[in-house]
C-alpha cells in the first residue's frame, strides 16, 4: 500500500500577513497557501515543518490524516477563554494532550487504528470540526470529553493497560446525550463508539437554557473597573470583538457546576456489556 497524509491548517481569528505566509512557504513548494489555510498531501516524503509549531505560532486548527490508520486535530485558543488546568482533567497520554505557548491554550487529540481504516470523505473533515473551537471558547467542555473518552473507544483487552481500568473519569460536561454537529464530527473522526459514548451520557445533565437578561448584562457591566472597560474597547477596536464577547459573556454567566459523580474506566467499559 502506498503512503499517504494529509495536512491541513487554518487561521481563523486573524489571517497571516505576507511575511507569515513567505515563512510558511519555506517549509513546502507545492503547498496551497492563503492568508487563512495551508493545505497539502503526500504520496511519499514526508512534511518539513512541526504542526505543534504552525499551531502555536500561525493558526488555530490543524487536521492531519494518514493511510496508516492516524486521525488527529489540534486548535489553539486564548489562555483567557480556556485554562490549561482545566484542559488538563481531559488529558490521557497519547490520545489528548494540552499544553501553553505565549497566550495560548494547545490541544492535541489523536486518534491510531492499525487496520489503516479509511473514511471516506476524511480530508473534508476539518470544516465540520472546526466549530468545536468556538464552542470551547464559549464553556463548553464537551469537545473535551469526547476527545477523553475516544482512548477507550473499544472493549478490547489489548486496548489499554490494565491499571486504567481504576482511572476515573474527568468532569462530565451536561449535554452528552445531545451533541451539536460539530461535536458529533469531532466524535466520529475520533472513532468514538457511538455506544460508549451512549453509556457515558447517562451520567451527563441536561444543559440549561442559556438565555442572558438584558438589564441585569447591563448592570454587571456597569460595575466593571473603568480601567478594565477601556482595555476592553481597545482590544475590540483590535480585531478582538469576538474574543471579548465570549469572555464577558462567561463571566457574567458563571462557571457550571461539573460535581457529578464519577465513574472509573472500568464502569464505563462494563456498561456496554450489560
């Protein structure tokens, strides 16, 4: 079987200028490049460039496809929309892994299958997914789970080692049971089993209705340091309205209580069997 992979990369919050796009070049001719994505395939060879650096220095998603049977996505957000030390609770080794670089929160999730499993379909992925992004960026920690949870995808011996079986697992987020389309592509290209992911949600509230009261918004923000209003409005005139939006908007809501109990590896495993 001949070789194969896939990388794409895509700037999302602030295109590259020319010189970023010069610097990117260097490290493929054949490359299709825009101010916003970085796109390329090989039958042999291999990529000259590390993703994790394109990631924390250019872009904010990265999707990356092999015909030897690897799957993996990274984003990049602010440090102030996702901290590290929650992203850590996910983390498991080889399949999720979370780390900072500058102001920035990276995360990693990979998924390996030797039978080199192909889907078809599998380079347009990136599009579905990216909007996981967002929804990390807004406090939703479901994207996290899924990415925990498809290490244990399969009931299988050999899958992992035994001394898992006693890990618990991370906070579960409400919503499981009703995943956005972005969510559910992220699960597929991780090949989370669909029934495992079945018996995790029943641990998983309803999410509540998020639905802000105009004056009580309008109160707290009146009670914000004028200093902090005026940093605020610079970075929006900064081509970071967006970012500021989601970061007062889950301040004012709060953070949401994820106190469910948790169960060990080998409880989720047993429930497909039962």
């Amino acid at each position: 079987m001949s070789e194969y992979q896939y990388y794409e990369f895509l700037a999302v919050d602030r295109p590259l200028d020319d010189a970023q796009q010069a610097e990117v070049r260097t490290l493929s001719t054949r490359a299709r490049i825009t101010a916003t994505s970085f796109t390329n395939e090989y039958h042999w060879g291999d990529f000259r460039g590390d993703p994790r650096r394109l990631v924390e220095r250019y872009y904010d998603a990265h999707l990356y496809l092999a015909n030897w049977g690897t799957r993996r996505v990274m984003f990049r957000l602010p440090l102030s929309l996702l901290a590290l030390d929650v992203a850590e609770q996910y983390c498991t080794g080889e399949h999720m892994a979370a780390w900072t670089s500058r102001d920035y929160l990276i995360l990693d999730m990979t998924s390996e299958d030797e039978t080199g499993e192909w889907g078809e379909g599998d380079e347009d992925a990136l599009s579905a997914i990216v909007g996981v992004r967002a929804e990390l960026a807004g406090g939703d920690l479901r994207p996290l789970y899924l990415a925990w949870l498809s290490g244990y995808r399969i009931w299988d011996e050999d899958a992992f080692e035994y001394e898992d079986e006693d890990e618990l697992e991370p906070p579960v987020p409400p919503g499981l049971g009703s995943l956005s389309a972005p969510q559910r592509a992220l699960a597929d290209f991780l090949r989370l089993d669909p029934a495992l992911l079945t018996v995790a949600a029943q641990a998983s509230p309803t999410p509540p209705t998020a639905k802000d009261d105009a004056s009580e918004l309008a109160d707290w923000i009146i009670t914000l340091p004028p200093k902090e209003k005026d940093d605020l409005l610079v970075r929006a005139v900064q081509d970071q309205a967006a970012q500021v939006r989601i970061e007062l908007l889950r301040r004012f809501r709060g953070t949401p209580d994820l106190k469910n109990a948790r169960r060990t590896v080998a409880e989720l495993l047993k429930g497909l069997r039962t």
